[in-house]
C-alpha cells in the first residue's frame, strides 16, 4: 500500500515539530546504486479511493470530476468552499507525471484538513486542489516506449502525457484533454486568487553552495498584471519563510522562463491569479539518472509541500499575506546547477 510510505514518514516527523537535523538538500540523491521504487507511490486507482475515503470522513470536502484524460482516467477537483466570498487559492500537482511527491504531499495535506489542527481555517479561505493532472504519465500509460526509464517498481512514471505532450506547455493553445478540464472546468469556473503550481526538478540544483530542497518563481511575462505579481511575490514570501524556518528546507529561486504556455506565467495573465511554481528536489523516475532522487528523500520533500500548502492557507485565512515582505527576493540568489561526478 502507498500509505504505508506518508504514515511512516510524515506521521513521525510533524513539519509543525522540531526541526530536523540533516537538511533535505544534502540527503541521497540516485547514485546508480540505490533502488529507486515506484510500488510506495499512490497509483491513480489508489488515490482515486483515497479521496473518496476523505470525502465520506470530512462533510466540508467535496469532489469533483473536471474531465478526462487521453487514456479515459478521470480528473479530479477536491474543493473546500465554505463561502464564495471568500479568498480562493488552488494547489496544483504533477502536471508532469514523474513528479509524484508533490501529489503524495497534497493527498497528506487533504488529510490533514480533516484533523483537528485546521479546524475553522477553512471558513476563511477556498481551497481547491487538483492532485495528479497527468494520472496517464504518472502511471507510466502512455503511446510511447518508456524502457530507458530509471525506477523499479510497478511501473514508470514519465513528464508527459499519453500523447507525449507537455502539459505545462499546453497551456495558451489548450490542446489537450487535461489542460481543457483544468482550464474549462477550473480555471474559468471559479473566482481564484492565488495558486501554487507543484513540480520537481534534478537533484543537482544548489543555493549559496547548497544544494536546494526546492525552488521558488513568480510569473516572469512582461504582461502580467503588477498587483497580480506583487500578490504572487507574497505567497512566494509565505513559503520561502514556511520552509526555510524549518532547518531542514533550503530555498533557491528558480530559473524559468517567460513563455505564457507555461501555467506559471499563462494563467496569471488570463486569469489575472497571482501565481507560484514550487519545485522539489529530485524525480519520481527519468530516463537520464541525476535527474532521480532517491526515496530516502520522500519523507522530507513530503513534509516540505504540506509545510507550504499549510502556511499559504492560513496566511490566506488570517489576511497575514497581505503583510508578507517581498524584499527577499532582491536577495534570494538564482539557483545554479552543480556539476555531476559523471
Ligand atoms: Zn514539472
């Protein structure tokens, strides 16, 4: 069972407890020599009923099927709205399919809304969460070979959808089924202020001769709205001090691009929501090897998307991220990628 992986893990070491002593950014990476699993991830069909399973336990969860994806799985929207006029934010995760802890750290967070330690956040905040956008590349169902694939396990996960697209570059043309569920059905259905788009990156990335746990960006279009930005570079503040206060998270600020078919920038121009990508350290599965991080990371990267999603949901809720300071982004240095013994 994929449950036993976040139980054991996240259960044990609260992010709401004291820190941790080794840091993220320094644990194992995939060195050719470490199993790299896929079995302890939730499958599509396992998270499928995990959520019914929340759905049955918390009367304020509702869920929702937004669309299909090429190979037929249902998409899902798992929504909190206790009151329409409230702030909304949206958690988006694995719009490339090999990025699953970001998924498996939201399933912990949706859980965790169902505990007593969030009891009455949500009469002040929305939240919306779209787990595992790309069911078809993260259960490895796709139209083309994955054999050169790293991981072990049940099966392989792969960045693309079953067509071999890219989502996260889908999203001005709006081609495939997945990013028209999200845009038809999300997007364009609900009044959304803010939102957090979930990735992974390699494992190689460092800060300030670190190696980073994740990194952080704000829409970087010309084109985006300044008051949409400046919101986007506070929810960016809210995580940044969530994860870095932790001891054990190291933040870089990522280096992406300007292109509007990416979420991050799209999104926050059509829909004017301020928006943040968040990437973790290290893939689920890849065909190039530094790019795989080994499990022995799962439990802190876990603990770092559930850190995030909790901090920005109660920073919505309380009004508190209307305060939160930008000025560290002047300082925050561009993550750079160290070079491999390869
Ligand atoms: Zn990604």
């Amino acid at each position: 069972m994929a449950f036993s992986l976040a139980g054991a893990l996240v259960l044990s070491a609260s992010p709401f407890t004291a820190p941790i002593a080794e840091a993220v950014g320094n644990g194992p990476g995939y060195g050719g020599n470490e199993t790299i699993n896929t079995s302890i991830l939730h499958t599509y069909d396992e998270m499928v009923d995990f959520l019914k399973t929340q759905e049955a336990k918390q009367s304020n969860m509702e869920l929702e099927v937004i669309g299909q994806s090429v190979k037929g799985r249902d998409l899902y929207l798992v929504k909190y709205m206790s009151n329409p006029e409230n702030p909304t934010i949206l958690f988006l995760t694995q719009q490339h399919g090999n990025e699953q802890l970001t998924t498996e750290g939201a399933l912990e967070f949706i859980k965790h809304m169902g505990s007593g330690k969030m009891k009455g956040v949500a009469d002040n905040v929305n939240i919306l969460i779209v787990p595992m956008l790309n069911a078809d590349g993260a259960m490895g169902d796709v139209d083309f070979s994955l054999e050169d694939y790293v991981a072990s396990g049940d099966r392989n996960l792969t960045r693309y959808n079953a067509r071999e697209v890219d989502l996260n570059r889908d999203h001005v043309n709006k081609i495939q089924p997945e990013t028209q569920a999200l845009h038809t059905n999300v997007m364009a259905k609900y009044d959304i202020d803010y939102m957090i788009d979930l990735h992974h990156q390699g494992t190689m990335s460092e800060r300030d001769g670190e190696l980073v746990s994740g990194s952080i960006l704000y829409p970087t279009t010309p084109n985006v709205d300044p008051d949409v930005l400046l919101k986007s570079k506070q929810l960016g503040a809210v995580v940044f001090d969530a994860v870095d206060s932790t001891g054990w998270g190291h933040i870089g600020k990522y280096n992406g691009g300007n292109a509007e078919t990416i979420s991050r920038n799209g999104i926050a121009v059509e829909y004017g929501i301020s928006t943040l990508l968040f990437e973790m350290r290290g893939m689920s599965d890849h065909e190039y090897e530094p790019y795989v991080l080994g499990q022995k990371s799962n439990g802190y990267l876990i603990k770092q998307t559930i850190t995030a999603l909790d901090a920005s949901v109660r920073a919505i809720a309380d009004d508190s991220i209307e305060q939160a300071d930008i000025s560290f982004w002047d300082t925050l240095a561009t993550q750079t990628t160290r070079p491999s013994d390869e």
